[in-house]
C-alpha cells in the first residue's frame, strides 16, 4: 500500500512490571551455565509481572500517560483498540478490560481488538488509519498489554528466558492542516505454512481445557527458533523490496528503524540489507522480547530519548507467529 495518509501520534505511554528478572535468577531456574542467555539471546534483563499486575492493569497505566501526553480527555477518544497477542482471559477481549481498568464502563466508547501475535500494534496502525481515513473516528487510543511470563516452558529455555512483560499505549488522530505526520507506507503478508513453529496449541477449540487428551504443555509457549528464523530470512528480503524498493540495499531517507525486538540474531540479520546498526533501535537487551509490546515500547523510547523527532521518517517491521510480516513507513 503506497497511498499516503495524514495520520499523526498525538500521545505515547509505557507502563511496565515492578519486578526485574535478571539472567543469573533464569539461569539457576533453568540449569543453564553463566552467560548463556546472554549469549544466546542478547537479553541481560526482563520484566515480569508480580501478583495483583494484569493485562489491563498495565495497559490502563500505559494509557493514562498517554492522554496526558497528547493534552486530551477521556470524552475525546472515540475508539479503543487492545492489540496485544497475548490475553487476560478468553472472553470477553481485552479491550473492554482496559475500558473498565480506566473507569470508563459506562463511557459507551467503542472497543475491539486486533490480535496478529507480535505485529499486532502494526496491524492496529493499519486498521485504525484506514477508520481515521473514512471520518468514522477522529481519536483512537491502541494499548498493547503483553504478559508472556505465565506461558513460558522452561523445558525451552531460549525461547522461555527471552520474553518479558510489558504495555504501552499510543493515540492515533488525523494530522492538521499544515504539519508533516503522515505513513507513507503499509504492507503485510502472511506464510501460514509457518504456523506450526510458533504455537500455544492449547486454549481453543481442537485443545479445549476439559478434553481429557490435551495436556499441561498444550498450555505453554512452543517455538521453533530455527524454523522461525529460516522462514524470516527466506521472504523477508522481497518482502521489504514490495514494502518499499530499494530498501535490501540501504536506509535511503529513513532516519531510523523500529523492529521487532525478536532475538539477537534477528537483530543482526537486518544489517544484511546495509542498514547503520546506529539507526536500528533496540531494547531487547533490557527488555526482552515483549510480543506485540516490543515495536511501540522501542518506538516511545527512540522518542523520549530524542532519536526520533517530529518530520522525521521512520520505518516499523517485524515478523509474527504465522508466520506473517508487517512494516510500516512514516513521518512522526
């Protein structure tokens, strides 16, 4: 999709778990030698939730920052999306949870929910710039509240010591008249063939909790790191040039790229396409991979630290379980 829409962030938030898990705790948990997460994984620190910490705890946190951010009130959104791969509970989806959290139950305002595992704040920019598009919503508030903590199988522990905890929150509004905020650029697309690498195969219908067959495992987090990464190096080259011509073969006009904090070797694989290493954002180190919460949560942070200024383009991409991939191209 080239077409270019005048959609701009009006206000960012984070909010993330009180308690710091370092290696040295995981690695004791696990039996594993000293250095190897880091080694493995490039993860030094994560969050994890304590009692009392949920879904919508955390993302109503992470969204009254950002109404205060944007200088807006509560009467002033008109939508609200939870794009998170992970949930508080079945049903109902997450977005009324959050709409409760913040003491709206009985605002009226409209709630969905976008969920695409790690690209979903990525499918929600898409979605919501089309609802801005049509005049239908003027603010739209997406949370993206990821706790991965309570699944990990630590019998898998590169996948288990690599994830952690976190929510953020970010307004979406149309530009006004005479500034520079637009995306330029949205494209997805989906390999299904992948699915089986990444999985909770429990949780639905073909593994229900009463079945006697489905077991305490089907209830944890399976990935195939490998497969994954094979399957992302093979279309993630065309994919980008379809994204955007030319990017294989260096940043051009970008100022910075926001990926999804997958792995460390995922990481290293885009300076393949002749990108900075300088302008690729990263917060995996002391955050972990936080699902759907890892694009946003690098985002605000390029932001607050002043690597991303208003007319400055950046460009958001990622993989998720499916196995899809999403970028997105714009002007903050």
């Amino acid at each position: 999709m080239t077409q270019v829409f005048p959609v701009k962030i009006l206000g960012i938030g984070t909010a993330e778990p009180r308690r710091i898990v370092t290696n040295d705790e995981l690695e004791a948990l696990c039996g594993l030698s000293e250095g190897w997460i880091w080694r493995k994984n490039g993860v030094r620190e994560r969050r994890w939730i304590e009692e009392g910490e949920t879904n919508s705890s955390l993302g109503a946190a992470a969204s009254l920052q950002a109404l205060d951010d944007a200088g807006l009130q509560w009467e002033d959104i008109d939508l609200i999306v939870n794009a998170s791969g992970t949930s508080e509970q079945f049903i109902p989806d997450g977005a009324p949870l959050i709409q409760r959290e913040l003491g709206l139950g009985t605002s009226g305002i409209p709630c969905m929910s976008i969920h695409t595992t790690c690209l979903s704040f990525l499918f929600a920019m898409q979605v919501c710039t089309g609802l801005l598009e049509t005049g239908l919503y003027q603010r739209i508030l997406v949370v993206t509240a990821e706790i991965s903590s309570v699944g990990m199988n630590f019998q898998q522990p590169q996948s288990s010591t690599l994830f952690g905890d976190a929510a953020t929150a970010v307004i979406f509004g149309q530009t006004p008249e005479g500034e520079s905020s637009v995306i330029e650029a949205m494209r997805f697309e989906t390999y299904g063939e992948g699915a089986p690498h990444t999985e909770v195969r429990g949780g639905g219908c073909r593994r229900h909790p009463n079945d006697e067959r489905t077991t305490p495992e089907d209830n944890l987090f399976h990935m195939d790191g490998p497969a994954v990464l094979g399957m992302a190096a093979q279309y993630a080259g065309p994919f980008l040039e379809r994204l955007r011509p030319g990017l294989t073969q260096g940043l051009g006009d970008v100022d910075i790229v926001v990926p999804h904090q997958a792995s460390k070797v995922a990481l290293q694989v885009l300076e393949h396409f002749h990108w900075p290493a300088s302008q690729i954002m990263k917060t995996l180190e002391t955050r972990g991979n936080c699902i759907a919460a890892s694009i946003p949560l690098t985002l605000i942070e390029s932001i607050r630290d002043g690597k991303l200024k208003r007319g400055q383009r950046c460009l958001a991409v990622g993989t998720g379980a499916g196995l899809s991939l999403g970028g997105v191209m714009f002007v903050y």
